[in-house]
C-alpha cells in the first residue's frame, strides 16, 4: 500500500477471536476482508473475495508456505495467494488488496485508505 495514503484504522476482533493458523472473515467500510493469524502469531489481511469462484471465502482457506511465501489456498479452486503481496501464485495477472493490520491492545485493527 502506498505510504502516501491516509489510513483509518478499523477495529475488527480481539486477538483471542482468532485462533493461531487460521483465518476470520471481517466487515470493513465497503467490503470484507479475511483476517488470518499464523501459527507463528502474525497477522495478514487480504480481500476475502476469490476472484476464481467469485464467492467471499479466503478467510476458510488453509495456511501454508508455498517455495518459502506465507499463502493462504482457496477453499474453492486451490489457488494460492501470497499473504504479504496479496499475488496469486497461478496466475500473474491476479492480486487481492492486501491491508495493514495492527494489535491494540488485544484489539485487531485492519488499516482502512480513506
């Protein structure tokens, strides 16, 4: 995301709402998002949106590393998307939003460009 672009941050779950290795889908202002935390506690936002089934379900994709990327893979069709970049790694010519995400607390916040 561009450092230029003013962010609001959104709260969306407590931390404990998230169990580790596993995904939550979120309301944003204007979409979804699917909130994942790994197994190794970090955090990583991307659309929730799978542009191969066009259906909201990333956030029920499973975790794991593909040639030493963090990705989430679709429940649906199996593509992988990078959890940093937001590409998919089948197809070039596909990327999902990635978004800043932040703890407060225990608070999950997901940054939001206004």
């Amino acid at each position: 995301m561009n450092s230029a672009v003013n962010l609001e941050w959104q709260p969306v779950c407590r931390l404990e709402d998230v169990f580790p290795g596993t995904g939550v889908g979120v309301r944003l202002a204007g979409g979804q998002a699917a909130l994942f935390r790994t197994r190794e506690d970090e955090l990583f936002a991307l659309d929730n949106h799978d542009p191969f089934s066009r259906a909201n379900v990333l956030s029920r994709g499973l975790l794991g590393s593909l040639g030493g990327k963090k990705v989430v893979a679709s429940p649906i069709y199996k593509q992988h998307f990078c959890l940093d970049s937001g590409q998919c790694l089948e197809d070039e010519s596909v990327r999902l939003t990635v978004y800043p995400v932040r703890l407060n607390g225990s608070q999950v916040e997901v940054g939001v460009a206004v």
